[in-house]
C-alpha cells in the first residue's frame, strides 16, 4: 500500500493508496491546491473553512458538468468561475469567518 504527503492550503496531509495510485492522487491535490488561494482570506484563516469552500467550488464544477454541456469558449467559462469566486469571498467577508 502506497502512503503519500499532500499539502492543500499550507497543511500537509497523510493519504493512503493502493500502490501506482499516487500520481493521480497528486494530481487530484494539485487541483485542490489550485483553488486553494482563492478562498484562504475568505475562509479567516481556518484550514477546515477553506477545505470546505473547496470541495464547495468543485461540486458546483461537477454539477455544471452533470447539469448540461460545458458553454462555449474557455474565456467566458473562467470569467464565470472568476464572478463566483469573487461573489463567495464577498459573501463570507460580509458574514465573518465564524459565520
């Protein structure tokens, strides 16, 4: 059994897997850690907040995927994800961090 060591918003977690299964789960990290700036400020700081708003932001991904096809052009898909992104922060900065 392979174990290795993802670091997703400045914390370092233990994951176990099956043996050649570690360069998808880095991969699958990496995309974690990717959105994980977006949502540290808004988060206050707590590492489990941010986790949360994580997963929060790919299951809507996942759901737009599942809902219908992906709309048209790269640049309006990432100025969608920008807007909601900035309308997450703003929400959670109005409600504090304990909210």
């Amino acid at each position: 059994m392979g174990h290795i060591t993802l670091t997703i918003a400045g914390r370092s977690h233990q994951v176990g897997c099956r043996d050649g299964e570690e360069p998808k789960l880095r991969a699958l990290g990496a995309m974690l850690e990717r959105h994980a700036p977006a949502v540290q400020h808004a988060a206050g700081g707590s590492s489990e907040r941010t986790l949360l708003y994580i997963a929060l932001i790919l299951a809507d991904q996942l759901a737009e995927r599942e809902a219908g096809p992906a709309p048209d052009g790269t640049s309006e898909m990432l100025e969608r994800i920008a807007d909601r992104l900035e309308a997450v922060a703003s929400a959670l900065e109005r409600t504090g961090p304990n909210a």
